[in-house]
C-alpha cells in the first residue's frame, strides 16, 4: 500500500522560489467641481479716446484662481486693451443699429496680483462696462474647456448660445450685453454674479447693460442656449457662454506585491 506525507516531502520547492503575484492598483483620476469664489465691477457712463476702465481684483482671490473679466463698451468704433496677462477669450462687435463690443478675457492669479485691473480704449465712448469673477477649481493649464458668442437682435430678452462640455465639473459662465441702461434677470438655473449699466440709474435707453451668470455643470454634454432678460429698452446686443475647465486630481498608483508559495508536492511511502 502506497501512502504520501504531505507535510514532509524532500519534493517540497525550496521557498526562496516562491512564485510572486505583482498586483497594480491604480485609482482612477477625478475632476474636481468649479466654485465661484467672488465679482468685482465697474463703469463709466463715457470714456475719451486713450482712457482707461478701472476693475477691482475679486475679494479673496488667491494664487491659482481663475478669473474671467467681460468688458462691453458702445459704440463699436472703441476698442478694448486688456492689461498684463489677460487672455482673450471671445470678442464679439454688433455692428448693427446702435453698435457696441463685447470682450472676455480670463487671467490665472499669481502669488502678486495688483489690487485693480486697467482697461485702456481706443476711440472715445458713449458708456462701458466691466466686470471681474473669480473661480477656484480651474485647470490653470487649460482654463477653458469651450466657448461660443454670438450678436443678439433688438429685444430685451438675449440668448448666450450651447456649448458642450468635455469634463465633468466645469463651471458655465454666460456673458450678456446690450445697447441700453437696465437691469437683468439671470438665465433660469444659473446665479447673477454681475449685473451693471453705464448710466441713467438703469432706467433708461443709451449707454450699456453687462450681466454676467455662472452654473455648475456636474456632467459633461450640451448645456443648452441661456436668456437673460433686461428690465426694459429693447435693443441689439452681444452673449458670450465659456465653460471653465475642472481641474483633474490623479492619484498616485498603488503597488501591492504578494509572495505566494507553490503547493507542496507529496513522496511516496510505503508500508
């Protein structure tokens, strides 16, 4: 009768060659949601050739913030010179019935940013104005995802056009601005950060209005257009809609290494 010891087998594999299982554990990346951090404004209800458009930083902005800064400005003949470090975004000129221009620009704040921003114009003006916002949560490699402008015909009602975003977590941002002096009701679902005229006590024509929106966009795809409506004095105007880009939060890998030992092989014995 043939009988094995399955504990004490010469056969047993030494265990310096135990077999190793090499595990790879890596933790998917992440995008990080957009917030609004704070906005800052300002106008003029007039502005000579060669003026300029002065816009306070935001309340708290730190290093590594976002901002994005809209300037609207009629007529048309007068453009805009952004400060040191702003990148232009979207500009957009109405040139029909009374004329105006709207720019957006964006800046990533460094560790010494001025207390205010100036805006220089070439050409004299009849109104301007400008707006800051701040975001933390941004790629300040690539703070843009998307963008898209577009004019707007004589209404009090002004549509920014859909973009369709690539990362979950941006923050849309849609810019409004028309030929007149009034007030703004923000796009459904989104919240008011700016909402500035150049002149009249906003109760009136002439001049000109900038509202400025935001809204976090937890999914990726089209956002769908967004109307701002004015409180009165329908005429032409400009919208801009920017998505910020979420930042992306990578994970280091994780390496767990397993030492795993061969079954032990049985010897024969007899008895």
């Amino acid at each position: 009768m043939i009988k094995f010891d399955l504990n004490n087998s010469p056969w047993n594999v030494p265990r310096i060659f135990c077999a190793a299982l090499l595990l790879l554990l890596i933790v998917d990346s992440a995008q990080a949601a957009v917030a609004f951090r704070s906005a800052a404004n300002n106008r003029q209800s007039s502005t000579a050739s060669g003026g300029t458009l002065t816009v306070n930083k935001p309340t708290g902005t730190i290093s590594g913030d976002v901002m994005l800064a809209s300037i609207a400005v009629v007529t048309n003949t007068s453009t805009v010179t952004a400060p040191a470090g702003w990148v232009l975004v979207q500009s957009t000129n109405q040139a029909t019935g009374n004329t105006s221009r709207l720019y957006t620009y964006y800046k990533v704040a460094g560790a010494a940013e001025p207390a205010s921003y100036a805006w220089t114009f070439s050409g004299a003006n009849n109104g301007t104005v400008a707006g800051i916002a701040s975001f933390t949560g941004v790629d300040t490699a690539s703070p843009i995802d998307v963008s898209a402008s577009q004019t707007t015909a004589s209404s009090t009602s002004h549509t920014a056009p859909s973009v369709t975003t690539t990362v979950a977590g941006d923050m849309l941002v849609t810019i409004h601005s028309f030929a007149s002096s009034r007030t703004w009701t923000p796009p459904g679902g989104m919240t008011e950060a700016v909402d500035r005229y150049s002149r009249n006590g906003g109760t009136g024509g002439g001049g000109v209005s900038l509202g400025m929106n935001y809204e976090a966009r937890p999914a990726t795809g089209a956002t769908g257009t967004r109307t701002a409506v004015a409180s009165g004095s329908a005429d032409r105007g400009s919208t801009h809609s920017i998505a910020l880009r979420a930042v992306v939060v990578v994970t280091p890998p994780v390496i767990l290494v397993f030492m795993i030992p061969p079954p032990r092989l049985p010897r024969p014995l007899t008895g």
